[in-house]
C-alpha cells in the first residue's frame, strides 16, 4: 500500500495495538513514544498521517501541531481522553484533520485513517489548469503553493485548501459551516471558531492590501474579492 503511519502515544499498550492493526490493513508503521521523538520521526520516516495523542510528556500533541505548522501535506489524527468541545477546537486550529476520544473502537479509527488518505490523494491527484492570479498575489493548485510578489507564503495545509476555495468562486458568499465542511470535510456543530482562526492567519500572511481580498460578510461568513477591488 506504501503508505506510512506515525503513531504517537506514551501510552505502550495503545501504540502496540493501534500499529499493529494498521500493519496488519499494509500500512507501513513506525511509533514515537513523546511530542520531542514524534519530531524527529516525522523528519526521517516521512509519515502520510500522524496518529497523535494529544496529553504526553516533553511535547504535547498540540505543542506537536504547532512545531509542524507549516508541514508537508501530513494529515492528523488527534487521541485524546478529554471530550471537551473546546479541546476539539484547539486540535483543528492547529491543523488537525480529524479528532477521537479514548477510549475508542480500532476498527473506527482505521476507517477514519482510511480516509483521510482518500481525501489526501484526492486533493494531491486533482488536476487543475493553470495559475490562479490576483494581482501580485499567484496561487498554483497543482503544487499547491502560493506566493505574493514572487515570495513564497508559507501556508499550511487548510490554509492553502481555504484560500482556494475563497479564490475560486470570487464575490461567493461562504457560511462557515460550509467552509468547515468543505475545507475540513466534516459536519460539526458546536462552533466554527476554527474558520476565523484560519482566515486571520491568512490575512496576517498576506499583508496590506492583499489581506482584503478575505472580507467578512458580518453575520454570514466570508467572501474573497478581485484583486482591482482592494482598498
């Protein structure tokens, strides 16, 4: 299968259980056992998803997420045993993909290993024409990067994914359950906190004036503009 999971937990028995579960549906699998050794492994075994705990010593798995801001298109997977919606926020305004609460069924979270890597290699295997251009700000959808007077930004992941979809249906108003679901690819109720995170990140990366190509739809959500429309 050629795919590689990272599995961080201090916790022995959970890693053993969860690698070999993974092992055993082809993954290649590697363990780290704290937040400091879970770096490390990210640079050398080059993992497509890390299965993260979060509450671990030296590093955090939230400490974790934000050492890897601006990682490589790496999905994550968040354990923890809190069940606290503010939790669940903190996890996906630092990156997080998807988030689990132990104790949890192995077989749910090989279904949702499965797929973000379904949803990975179909956001790396879309094929889009050409390079999208707003005045000096230039994004390219098939390396996924973007840059503003010739400079590189350095985006995550989401950010790319949200400043895409903004840029690609100008003057379109988004509510932000729609930008969560569509950029994060889930249905969550208890708060959208994690989208106006994500686009004040944004608009602090681009600066004046292309910050306000993201305008605010008060009590809606969010629209992206023309370039010719900035002031």
């Amino acid at each position: 299968m050629d795919k590689r999971i990272l599995v961080v937990d201090d916790e022995q028995s959970i890693s053993s259980a969860i690698a070999y579960a993974l092992r055993r549906e082809g993954y290649e699998v590697d363990t780290a056992a704290d937040g400091e050794e879970a770096l490390s492994k990210v640079q050398t075994f080059r993992p497509n998803v890390l299965v993260l705990d979060v509450m671990m010593p030296k590093l955090s798995g939230y400490d974790v997420c934000r050492k890897l801001e601006d990682r490589d298109d790496i999905g994550i997977i968040l354990l923890t045993v809190k069940n606290d919606i503010v939790d669940k926020i903190v996890g996906l305004e630092l990156g997080a993909d998807d988030y689990m609460t132990k104790p949890f069924e192995i077989r749910e979270l090989l279904a949702r290993v499965k797929a973000l890597l379904r949803r990975l290699e179909k956001k790396s295997g879309e094929e889009r024409n050409g390079v999208m251009e707003y005045g000096a700000l230039q994004v390219h959808p098939e390396r996924r990067t973007a840059e503003l007077g010739g400079a590189a930004l350095e985006l995550t992941p989401k950010e790319f994914d949200l400043l895409l979809l903004l840029l690609s249906h100008p003057q379109r108003v988004y509510m932000r359950e729609e930008l969560l679901e569509q950029v994060w690819e889930m249905d969550y109720a208890g708060g959208t906190r994690t989208v106006d995170i994500h686009i004040q990140r944004l608009r602090k990366k681009l600066g004046d004036p292309y910050q306000n190509i993201l305008q605010t739809v008060y009590g809606v959500g969010y629209k992206a503009v023309p370039a010719g429309n900035l002031s």
